[in-house]
C-alpha cells in the first residue's frame, strides 16, 4: 500500500517491514541510517515514546505513537491511528453522542479513545484486566468494566482494539457472539482477515459492521503526509490493499 502510493506519487522512497527485537539499537539504526520515517506497531507504541527527541501534543495525550518522522536526525513521533478510526467512522455514522465500548487497553485503544471523545462520543473502556481498565478509564475520566461482564453491557457501538481474530488467529473472536445483539454496530480495527469472526458473528446477530481497512487506509495515508508533506492516492492504496487481501483469501 504504501510503496504503491510512493511509485505514484514519483518518490524515490521505498516501506519495508522490520522485524525488531531490541528498540533501543533499533532506534539507533533509525539515525545511524537516516531512515526516514517508520511505523510502529505491536508491541512497541508506548515504549517508543521514551526513545524520540519529540512528541506531538496528540500522540502525548494518546500515550501511544504509530509513526516517526526524522528530520535531520531529530526524531518526532506521531499517532495516525486516531485519525484513520475517526475518518472509518465518520463515514457510516454520527460519532456525536454515541454509547461505545472499547475493547482493549493498548495503544490502539487509547487512540480510539482520543478519537471518540474528541467527536463528542462517550466511551466505556472493556478488558480482561481489571486494572488496566480501570487505570485508562481514570485518565480519561469514563467508566470502564472487565470482560466477564459484557453480558451486562449495552452500547450503541462495540470497537475491537485487540488483535484477537487477526491472521493467524483468524478463527478466534473477543466477544461471545450470544452478546453481540446488545450493540447496534460491531467495528474491528483488524482489516487481515477483512471479516473477522467477531465481525461474522455481529452480522449473524444482526449488528450494522464496520471492518478495519477504511481505518488502516487512512492511518496510512495520513503517515505518508506526515513523511512527505503531500497527499497520497487513497483510492490507490484502498485498491492495492483489497487486491492483496481477495488473493490471500
């Protein structure tokens, strides 16, 4: 995806995926190579925080960053993610005033909260942890409970932030699909599978769904402006991305 806006954008630049064992030498490499400008993913999006020169005022509030940007060796740190969940949303329904359920305590999790509080949403924060939830929950001052008793929980819109249902665990779902029926839409940010299970089983309970690929081609793109100072072919990208995915699948 990003590579394909890259080529037509015409620059000379090429995404590659990394796999990082030790984030402090990684970071190092980072300058030693003058790269850029990387993604972050699972497990690093906080702990990346204490290795940058900057953090923009989002990705602070947030606790998380997703993207860095290098500028002649001074290293900032962003968060698209939130950007990409609001943008998905925006485009099936009003954020404003809405009941959502967020399920998870990671950085994407805080991301979705950013993104809905800003939008006017009113979030409840859900995890297997009790003390997780309730730690984020203070700091964005919602209420928040563990999964044992969604049961109990109704909401007019249920976010998945956990990476459960993602490949290779493609047959596992966080939510009992007997609950899903207490929400009117079920939203995954997992967009590999592009229907998670936890999205079938919304659908069987007759749920409204939302999968993650408008959010992952939106963080995406909102990377690349951040690396470039242009505006990439978002339908390019969504293009290279459900190519990719109908082939896998």
């Amino acid at each position: 995806m990003h590579n394909a806006a890259l080529r037509e954008m015409g620059i000379a630049g090429s995404y590659v995926p990394l796999c990082i064992r030790n984030l402090p030498d990684a970071v190092q490499g980072l300058r030693g190579m003058d790269i850029r400008g990387v993604s972050v993913t699972i497990p690093f999006k906080t702990d990346m925080m204490d290795y940058l020169d900057h953090v923009d005022d989002e990705a602070l509030r947030i606790g998380a960053v997703n993207t860095v940007v290098n500028r002649d060796g001074r290293l900032t740190g962003h968060n698209t993610d939130w950007q990409g969940l609001v943008m998905a949303l925006k485009g099936v329904m009003d954020i404003k005033g809405k009941s959502i359920v967020i399920l998870g305590a990671g950085g994407t999790a805080r991301a979705a909260l950013y993104g809905v509080v800003g939008q006017g949403g009113h979030p409840m924060i859900i995890s297997r942890t009790k003390e997780k939830s309730r730690i984020l929950a203070q700091d964005w001052e919602c209420p928040y409970d563990t999964m044992k008793n969604m049961g109990q929980i109704r909401a007019d819109v249920l976010i998945n932030t956990t990476p459960v249902g993602m490949v290779p665990r493609r047959d596992e779902s966080p939510v009992e699909d007997g609950i899903l029926s207490r929400f009117s839409w079920v939203v995954d940010v997992i967009y590999h599978p592009l229907k998670t299970k936890l999205l079938k089983d919304a659908e069987k309970a007759g749920c409204r769904t939302l999968s993650g690929l408008e959010m992952f081609i939106h963080q995406g793109a909102e990377q690349i402006k951040l690396w470039t100072g242009q505006e990439p072919p978002r339908d390019l990208m969504r293009q290279v991305v459900l190519e990719k995915l109908k082939r896998e699948a």
